[in-house]
C-alpha cells in the first residue's frame, strides 16, 4: 500500500470496563478507558499515541487488535471493518497486526530459547514451513535486529533489556506485518539504549514500509519518530497535529502540561 493512503482509520472507539459492586457484583458504573476516540493512520507513518499513565491509550492499541473487546465503534483496516469479526475471521488479520510490548522480559516465555518463540509465529501463521524453513527465518530477523544468529539457542534471562527488546521486535516482524502497535517499548529501557531501539524501530520502517501506532508517555521520543502526534486525556483524544505543530504551537493546555515536562538537557 503507497504511502499516504489511509491503511487504518479507528472510528468512534469506545472501550468500557463495567465497575461490579455489592454480594452479587452488580455492574454500578464504567470505566471509559476509550471514550468515543476516532483517528486515521497512513501506510507507512507513525502516529504517536501519548498521555500519562491511565490515560486510556495502551487500552486503544490493544482493542486495535482485538486483545480488549470494544464496547463501540469500529476499526477499518485496509478499509474492511475488523473488530464485528469472530476470531476465526480475525485470524489472518494478526498476520497483518501486530504488537511490541512495553515489557521486554515480562512479554518473552523464559522456558522457550529465542528460536523458539520467535518461530511459534511461524508455527501459526505457516504450518507449510520446514524445521529448516523456520530456524533460516529466525536468523534472517536476528540479523534484521541487530542480533547475532548463533544467540538464538538461547533463553531470555541470558538478554540485556535492549536486546530483549530486539527480540520481541524480532516477534513482531516474523509474520511480516504491515501495521505494528508498539505499546511503549522503550520506556522500560535504559536512555542510552532508548535511542538505539528508536532508530531500530524506524530504520526497518524505512525498509519494510511498516505502519506504526507508537504508544508513549515521553513526549520527546514521539517527537523523534512520529509524523503525526495524539495526545490523549482521560480516555478521549484532546489534541492532533504534526510533531512540529504539536511541539512549537500546543493548542491544549493539557498538551502543554506535558511537554512542560520533559526534562531539557544542559
């Protein structure tokens, strides 16, 4: 799909969590995680999806794909409405969507060696592939990552953060997405690796065409990778625009609240 053509458009998303209550656990209010948020994102952008912890907007990225039940609206991908699916129907969708998640150690099965987890995927999604065919396109995304082949013989816990991390991109590209959720995944990092996964993450960008919905609280890595920036507030989007416009002319006083918070560097 050419860029600038829209390859995901969320409609009037609504994510409801019931507030149970009393002996019999009587449903007596809602959480409005996601409050009637609608938003496009073209083919091979990034949209950056930022507000503070509870604000609703990892709950967005999850509901995208179907991992929270909406309990309104739609999402198009590809123009096709995806959420009315059954999971069967939904299934050659995940090939399309994937996610990133924050967790780089949490989100990884310490039992299973890299090979392992990142060919389940391929197990899934492509139960024609060899033994052979599988452990030859592990080692092509360990090196798309920047990770030594030999390394996947081995477990998690014998990762850093960062290429952990690495791994569960890794995870992501197996299946040879178009649209990724990257749910914060640097910000369990250290700073200086910070940078190294952001520049990963757009580099193969640059070479996959992918689409990102970048999910953040620090609104200067948004800036870094996005073209187009959220800012979401209680669970409902308060303000959109380019990084650029978003960064020198915040319209919101929210939005300005955080960028007031980023931290300058002397």
């Amino acid at each position: 799909m050419k860029r600038g053509v829209s390859l995901l458009e969320v409609r009037n998303l609504k994510t409801w969590f019931p507030i149970r209550t009393g002996l019999l656990r009587s449903v007596t209010g809602y959480v409005k995680a996601v409050d009637d948020v609608s938003f496009t994102v073209e083919a091979g952008t990034t949209v950056g999806l930022v507000g503070e912890s509870g604000s609703g907007k990892t709950t967005i990225g999850r509901t995208i794909l179907k991992l929270n039940q909406a309990t309104g609206g739609d999402v198009l991908f590809e123009g096709k409405s995806v959420l009315p699916l059954t999971e069967d129907a939904f299934r050659p969708y995940r090939r399309q969507m994937q996610m990133i998640f924050q967790d780089p150690f949490g989100s990884l099965n310490p039992r299973l060696s890299i090979l392992q987890i990142v060919g389940e995927a391929l197990e899934i999604h492509f139960p024609e592939m060899t033994r052979e065919d599988r452990r030859a396109r592990v080692a092509e995304l360990m090196k798309q990552v920047g990770l030594k082949v030999d390394m996947m013989e081995r477990y998690p816990h014998e990762f850093s953060g960062g290429q952990r991390q690495r791994i569960g991109i890794a995870r992501a590209l197996a299946v040879k997405p178009k649209f990724i959720v990257c749910d914060e995944p640097v910000s369990a990092l250290d700073v200086s690796v910070q940078a190294q996964i952001v520049n990963l993450l757009q580099d193969l960008q640059d070479e996959l065409g992918l689409t990102y919905l970048f999910i953040a609280h620090d609104l200067a890595v948004v800036q870094h990778i996005s073209h187009k920036v959220l800012v979401m507030y209680h669970g409902k989007i308060v303000e959109s625009a380019s990084a650029e416009e978003i960064y020198e002319n915040p319209q919101h006083e929210y939005t300005r609240k955080l960028l007031a918070a980023v931290p300058e560097i002397a």
